[in-house]
C-alpha cells in the first residue's frame, strides 16, 4: 500500500499501551466513495485505530495518508479542517445545552477559518445538521431527553456539521432496535449518496453485511480479513474468530 491507493490509507500501524499490543501492524486502504465496514469483537482495536487516525493518540508505529499526505499524528482539528471527521462510541454531550446548541459546539474555529463561508452562520447550520439527522423536532430539547438512538443522531449531527469528505462512525448500532438500524443505514446510505466516505464500525457483522461495499475484520488487532460482504460472510478465519469469541 502507497499514499495514493485510497482516500485514506493506513500502514502497517502499531499501537501499544504498555504490554498491551491495541493494534498490530494493520494496513488497510479507505476507497473514496465507498462504505467500508470495520468489524471486529469488543476489545479487538477498532476504537484504537480511529483514536489512531483521527489524532487522539500517536500511533507507536505505523503511518496513515489521507489524500496522499502523510498525517501521522497531525492534530485532530486539523485533520477536520481537512475533512475527516468521526464520532465517539461514548460521546458525552454538555447537559445544559439544547440539541441544536451541542451540535454548534462542533463547529469549531479551525473548520470555520477554512469553510469561510460559514462564518457567522453557524446557526443555521446546525439547525440543518439536526434536520439532516432527523432531530429537527427535538433540537431545542437538552440531550438527556434524547432516547438512546437520538443520542447517536446528535453525534452524527455533530461530526456532519464539519463538512466532512471522509467519516468515520464508530458503533453506530450498539444498542439499536432493528427498525432504527434500517433507518440509520438509509441515513448512511444517503450520505454516501452525497459524496461522503464512509467508515462503519461494529462488533457484530451480521447489521452491516447489507450496507456496506467492502469489510476490514480485525482481531486482537490484527486484519483476519477484507472483502465483500460475502467474501467476509463465508470466511473461514471470520467464522472461526466469531464463534470462539
Ligand atoms: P474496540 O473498539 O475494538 O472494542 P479498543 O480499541 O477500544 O477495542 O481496545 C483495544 C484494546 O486496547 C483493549 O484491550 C482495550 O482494553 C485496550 N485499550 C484501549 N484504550 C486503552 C488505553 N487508553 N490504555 C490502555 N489500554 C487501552
Ligand atoms: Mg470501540
């Protein structure tokens, strides 16, 4: 894998807590323009990876292109200044704001100097995000009156309202009934549909083998395997890994 082989490429990352080996020398590429599934069992790095990517933490080894640049370890508002953008697993919004109000927050200086157009008007471009997300109903309401499914809308407002060309999702599903994984995959869909990139992660395949191009499967933060949705699905290694875990 080189710079140019994706949106974004990752090579051969490392990341160490102490004894502990989070990711392990992984190297996969993001296609402009697709939904990559990234799946893996609980503790298997996936959070760790995009901590990687997005600037949380310095990979201990490893290198990670976004548009042909070099950006290993660049600062997270930077990287959203430039478009990539993702959300936390366990987001914690400010109580005593509205909806609408968390969502502005995310606006932050950095993208705003290089989306100079938004300048000014970034109420009303949170107010959009909340409609774009399907909480244009409850955007004056404080977050902790969100059900579980609105909470996971509010940090998708959050990250779309940066602009992003590339976005990584991380466990969108956890904790979702059936109908609000379809209406968040059609979601999913239309921003794609929109010239958005996306990544999709989830500890379990079988919600995301419909929505996505192709998968990454990571396990004790290693690749195990990358393909189609078939492909992943009739993996011998990918069956072997879920039924042990
Ligand atoms: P996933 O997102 O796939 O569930 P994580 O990336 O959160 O997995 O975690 C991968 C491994 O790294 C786990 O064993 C986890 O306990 C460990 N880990 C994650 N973050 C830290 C940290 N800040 N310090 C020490 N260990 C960590
Ligand atoms: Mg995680």
């Amino acid at each position: 894998l080189g710079p140019d082989d994706g949106l974004l490429v990752i090579e051969n990352l490392t990341k160490r807590f102490g004894g502990l080996t989070a990711v392990d020398d992984l190297s996969f590429a993001v296609e402009e323009g697709e939904i990559l599934g990234f799946i893996g069992p609980n503790g298997a790095g996936k959070s760790t990876t995009f901590d990687c990517v997005t600037g949380t933490y310095r990979p201990t080894s490893g290198t990670v292109w976004y548009r042909g640049e070099d950006v290993t370890g660049v600062a997270t508002h930077q990287l959203v200044g430039r478009g990539l953008a993702r959300t936390f697993q366990s987001f914690r919004p400010l109580r005593d704001r509205s909806v609408v109000d968390n969502v502005r927050l995310a606006l932050t200086p950095d993208r705003l100097f290089s989306l100079s157009g938004l300048r000014g008007t970034t109420r009303q471009r949170a107010v959009e995000m909340c409609e774009r997300v399907g909480l244009g109903d409850r955007m004056h309401q404080t977050p902790s009156e969100l059900p579980h499914a609105g909470m996971l809308r509010l940090e998708l407002a959050r990250a779309l309202a940066t602009d992003p060309d590339l976005l990584l999702v991380d466990e969108p599903f956890a904790g979702l009934a059936g109908s609000e994984v379809a209406e968040l995959s059609d979601l999913f869909e239309s921003l794609r549909a929109e010239g958005i990139t996306l990544v999709v992660v989830d500890h379990n395949m079988r919600g995301l083998l419909s929505l996505i191009d192709r998968a990454v499967v990571i396990q004790f933060g290693a690749k195990i395997a990358e393909g189609t949705p078939e492909e992943i699905r009739d993996d011998p290694t990918v069956q072997e890994a879920y039924l042990g875990g």
